[in-house]
C-alpha cells in the first residue's frame, strides 16, 4: 500500500534552504506500509 500526504496539511512549512538552490525536505511525503499476516 502507497500513501501520499502533504506537510502543508499538518502545519509543516518550515524548511531549510541548501546551497544547491533546492531544499531540503520536499512538501510531500510517501508511506510505504508492508503487512504480513499469520492465521494463529
């Protein structure tokens, strides 16, 4: 399963910067989420 969610939508604006002219962490972040399940 791929999630998508923004840091805008949590009040996460801040960002550095870098020297290159990008910067650091970019506004939208990917969740991976990996399940394996064991009938006990």
């Amino acid at each position: 399963m791929l999630a998508k969610l923004s840091r805008k939508d949590f009040g996460l604006t801040s960002n550095t910067a870098l020297k290159t002219g990008g910067v650091l962490v970019g506004d939208e972040v990917k969740i991976t989420i990996d399940v394996e399940a064991v009938r006990a």
